[in-house]
C-alpha cells in the first residue's frame, strides 16, 4: 500500500510501502484476511513469489512478514530491496557480484540491529555467499529467510535468469528465499522451473466480493473521516464508497490511494462526486499514466500505441450494448479467446502492470468454443466511455455484487485485425535514464514528484538527467544549496520511483 508522505514542503508525495518510515508503517497500512495467508506463507519454509502490478501491495506484504518474522526466536529474516541502479544495468558475473555484496551488506546490517555477535563476510561470488549462510544458520541455529523486494524490471528483463539462478541455488533446508515479480515475468532461464522450484502467488484484489472488508479497513485506517457515515449522502453507505473505489481501479492499491486523495477537500460525498472522481481519474491519471511508463518498458516501449488501442477496443466492446440500448449497464469484465491474449501477451501484461485490466480467471469457456482468460476492466475507463458519463446507484450494485456474465472475445471476431504489433529493438537499457529531470515534476500522472524549487536547485548544481541524478551521491547532492538529508531521502524515493515504477 501507498502513503503520503509528510516531510517539509513534499506533503503531497505517494510513496511506495519501502519507503514509508518503519515507525509509521503500522498506521498506514492494513491486511484482509486473504493478506494473512499470504504472509503466513512468506514466513513458512519454502521458496515464495509474490506476483502483482504495479502499486498492488507486493512490498507492504514482504515488509510486514519480514516485521513479524523479527519477532520470532526461531527465525533470521533479510528484508532486500533490489532498487539499486548497478543491477539493473549488469548482467552475468557482473551481477551476481553486485547482488552478493548487496545481500552481504543487508545481513551485516541485520545483525547489527538485532544485536547479534557474528562477523559475516562481504561475498562476492555465490559461492561464498552460500557457505556464509549456512554457516551463519548454524550458528545462530535460526532458519534464515531472504525477502527479495522489486526482484524483477519490466522493462530489463536479460538479468532476471541470473537471479532467479542465484534465488534457486541459495534456497536450502536453511534459507528461505522469497521475492516479488510483476505479471509477465518469463525469463526464469533454464535451471528454474517456476512451478516446481517455487510457490506463486498471485495478489490481486479486483475481486471485492472475496474480501469485502479490505478496502472499508484500509479507508479507515488511512482515511477516518472517509470511513464516517456523516460524510455521505443517504444512498451511499462508507463500505460501498470503498469498495467502488478499489473495484474502480482493479484492486490496484497506489491507484485506490491516489482516488481517495481526490476527496480530501469534499463536505459531502454522494454519487455525482464519486462520478467525477472515476472520470477524471481515467483522463487525467491513467491514460497519461501510459506515457509516463512507457520510457520504463526498455523494449517493450514500443508496445505502448497498440496497448493503448486494446483499451480502447476492451472498453467500446464492453460498452457498445449499452449505447445500442441493449443493455442498461456496462459489463465490467470481458472473457478473451487465448489465442487472443496468446498474440498479444506481452500487451495484456502491461496493461495488468498499470492497472487497466485484472485477471480474475485463468480459463473459463466461450459460448462460441474455444477457452480463455477473465479479465475485470478498470471502472474509470468503463465510465468514461458509457454514453451518459454518469454512475448511477443500479451501476454500483452490479459491478459490486460482479453478477453480470462477461462480455467475449471471439477469435473469429474483427476487434484487432488493426492492431499491428511493431518489431521490438534489441536490449538497450531504459530510456528513463537519459530524460531530463525536468519528468520527475509533479504532475496529474506523477503526483509523487518533486517541486520546480528542487529540480532547478538540482538542475543548477549539475543534475540534468534523471540517470545522473540516480547515480549521485548523497554527499554531491548534499553540496546543493538548500538540499539537504530530508530532501535527498526525498529525492532518492522519487528517482526510485521513476525507474522502478
């Protein structure tokens, strides 16, 4: 889950659950039931992937089993964030050497704050690095578990066989290894197997009816005067409020967040201004949410033009019983043909990274034959292309209760005989790097920015792109006038931000 951030002038920045001060993180963030299985299953024995988009709530869950594993006298957990820019930009022994001295450095750390004596070597290799965990279980006679967080990069995906070798040759009988992966992840290499060398779990919480009480909980632990009976009018109840949100934007939590900001300054809350909640949040954060990404994507920048035309072509399929009159309410979710998603794999997985579709089901059967997947639509563009613009209480319970059948896709069907899918490029690195920092300024798409008095104080003492910026140190940017250690955390979750996504 997402925080605002409180520091000095920045009050407005979203951060991810990494960055949200430990001291705080029990005030911001809450877990449903289905949520407590998952950690459960983090903290047993075993070898664990976390799958979710982008904002989904990946980190809150590695962070809060690591919190809890602390706890315990019979666990030593290592809590990893791989936002480091050297891994994301090596590959073969070149990374596992950064990746060693970084869990090297992780575990000394560790140590140092649970008090324990024991002097564990900076490895290099993997070699040394897997005989230093053993030898460090058996002497603390503690099962070690290894959290891998933002483990993998859409957009660079060449050194994800190089950790996924490394994450299946340090899970033993003594360490544990879990990690987080976005949707799409496919580049295991040859000696990971993903189903039988690890455990996956899909977080995805577009479904509100199994879990009808996450997003109320998260309103009134990070919103209270939302979660308020007063705040609202007659026919809309605080419950209903939350959980339209979080349906809205298909359980994507960053996304629920930055939708519930929208109402700070509301008296009153009814159906006409969760209304323009929805479609502003479809004009002014997710369609521009593609072009902020897209420098991100490395190869798959290219696939933003045709990811941005299967929206379109999912939203008016799914709209256009409605402006026939066939239909008085939208389908909010639509049955694809494989052979469909098959062609156009890689776009549906960045579509679920940025939150515009969730997969609710793996296969279900067409009624024209053939099989395929589920897919909820983000509520924001539904309504925006519904012909009245406007939410009505009908509207809400169904998408709700999620009563209605799917809207299909046929492969026989002439919905994406238009796209065409361009030639990726070769490995490049990402594009993000070389753009001026001037993109890291809030904006409707960005609203964890950083102000216009910062960039041009970074500007003027030298940091003029966003690579340059990431690969300064804390003492060159102490040395800028004004930027001191509060801005510069401020300035590294937002650099973080930008890259990782």
């Amino acid at each position: 889950m997402n925080i605002t951030d409180n520091i000095d002038m920045d009050s407005g920045l979203i951060l991810a659950a990494e960055e949200c001060p430990p001291s705080q993180f029990d005030k911001y963030h809450s877990f449903s039931s289905y949520d407590e299985v998952i950690i459960r299953k983090l903290s047993a024995h075993g070898p664990v992937l976390v799958r979710g988009g982008r904002g989904s709530g990946k980190s809150a869950l590695l962070i809060e089993a690591f919190r809890r594993m602390k706890a315990s006298t019979s666990v030593f957990p290592i809590y990893v964030s791989l936002r480091y820019l050297p891994l994301l930009q090596s590959d073969g022994e070149e990374y596992i050497g950064h990746f060693c001295v970084l869990l090297s450095q992780a575990v000394q750390q560790e140590l140092k704050e649970r008090n324990f004596e024991y002097n564990f070597a900076v490895a290099t290799d993997q070699v040394s690095l897997q005989f230093g965990l053993t030898a460090l279980a058996q002497t603390l006679n503690l099962r070690i578990v290894l959290l891998f967080d933002d483990a993998a990069h859409i957009g660079r995906e060449k050194p994800l066989e190089v950790f996924f070798d490394l994450f299946r040759t340090l899970s033993s009988s003594l360490t544990s290894c879990k990690a987080s992966i976005y949707p799409g992840v496919t580049k295991f290499g040859i000696r990971f197997d993903v189903f039988n060398d690890s455990t996956v779990i899909d977080i995805g919480r577009s479904d509100i009816t199994s879990a009808p009480e996450f997003f109320p909980e998260v309103v009134k632990a990070r919103y209270p005067r939302l979660a308020e009976r007063t705040t609202f009018s007659d026919r809309l109840a605080p419950s209903q409020f939350a959980n339209l949100l979080g349906r809205a934007v298909v359980g994507n939590l960053r996304g629920f967040i930055l939708a519930c900001n929208r109402f700070d300054n509301k008296d009153k809350i009814g159906i006409p201004e969760v209304t323009q909640c929805l479609l502003d949040m479809a004009s002014d954060y997710f369609w521009p949410l593609m072009e902020e990404v897209a420098p991100k994507l490395g190869i798959y920048e290219a696939l933003i033009d045709p990811a941005r035309e299967i929206v379109e072509i999912i939203v008016d399929h799914t709209t256009r019983p409605v402006k026939s009159g066939s239909r008085t309410i939208a389908q909010d979710r639509v049955l694809v043909h494989r052979q469909i998603v098959s062609q156009y794999l890689k776009i549906f997985e960045i579509l679920e990274y940025l939150g515009f579709v969730a997969r609710r089901e793996a296969s279900r059967a067409l009624k024209s034959g053939g099989r395929g997947p589920i897919f909820a639509i983000n509520l924001c563009s539904l309504l925006e292309s519904t012909p009245t613009r406007r939410l009505t209480f009908e509207m809400i319970e169904e998408w709700l209760q999620g009563s209605s059948e799917p809207a299909e896709l046929h492969i026989s069907g002439t919905a994406f005989q238009t796209i065409r899918l361009p030639q990726l490029p070769e490995e490049h690195g990402l594009a993000i790097l070389s753009k001026g920092i001037e993109v890291l300024g809030r904006s409707d798409a960005y609203p964890y920015g950083l102000t216009e008095a910062i960039i041009q104080r970074l500007s003027a003492g030298g940091m003029k792109t966003v690579g340059q910026l990431a690969n300064a140190t804390d003492a060159q940017l102490d040395n800028i006038d004004y930027i001191g250690e509060v801005k510069i955390k401020v300035i590294r979750d937002v650099v973080y931000q930008a890259i990782w996504m």
